[in-house]
C-alpha cells in the first residue's frame, strides 16, 4: 500500500491549473482537470522544462520551455511518444490533496 503525502486543498487549484508541488523531495506537477487531480514528474523530458507551470488544454499539458505535449494522465509524450514521464497516484482526503510518495 502506499504512502501519500498532503500537498494542497483542492481549493488552492482552480480547474484548468497547474502548480509545483513537492513530494518526498521530489518536484511534481499537480492538475486540476475538471475537479479530478492528477500528478506526473514536474521535469520535461526534452531540456528539464517546469511541466506544472505549462498550460493545460484538456488532459495535456504543454511545457513552456519547448511546447512539448504531455498527458497529465498517463505522462506519455504526444510530441515524442515514445517519451514518457512518471505519474503519481493522487487522491483527496479530509479535505486535503494527497500524492503517493512511489
């Protein structure tokens, strides 16, 4: 079973956000898409691009170093598919944004 770590409340991420949070050390970008969060690694996978403060159009973020394309679900690279970045198990407890530390 994992351990989750608090990184925000849902109402500090309006849907359609982006944002840098940190888990266990590590920098994740966590999303609001239409109430749902989801988390992948924060580091752009072409030059190391901050993905959490890329634009998010529907499930796909957009790094704003180069414009490569992400999917805040499942982390694949629509630019580069064969590039992937690690996602994250998010849930939302007492309130609380919650992410896997694995």
């Amino acid at each position: 079973m994992s351990e989750y770590v608090t990184v925000a409340k849902p109402e500090d991420l309006a849907p359609g956000q982006g944002r840098v949070v940190e888990v266990n050390g590590n920098e994740v970008a966590l999303f609001n898409l239409n109430g749902t969060f989801y988390a992948i690694d924060n580091m752009c996978a072409h030059q190391g691009g901050p993905l959490g403060e890329g634009l998010l159009e529907g499930e796909t973020v957009i790094c704003p170093w180069h414009s490569w394309k992400y999917s805040v679900k499942s982390g694949v690279c629509s630019t580069n598919p064969s590039v992937k970045v690690k996602t994250y198990s998010v849930k939302i407890e007492s309130g609380q944004i919650k992410v896997a530390l694995t």
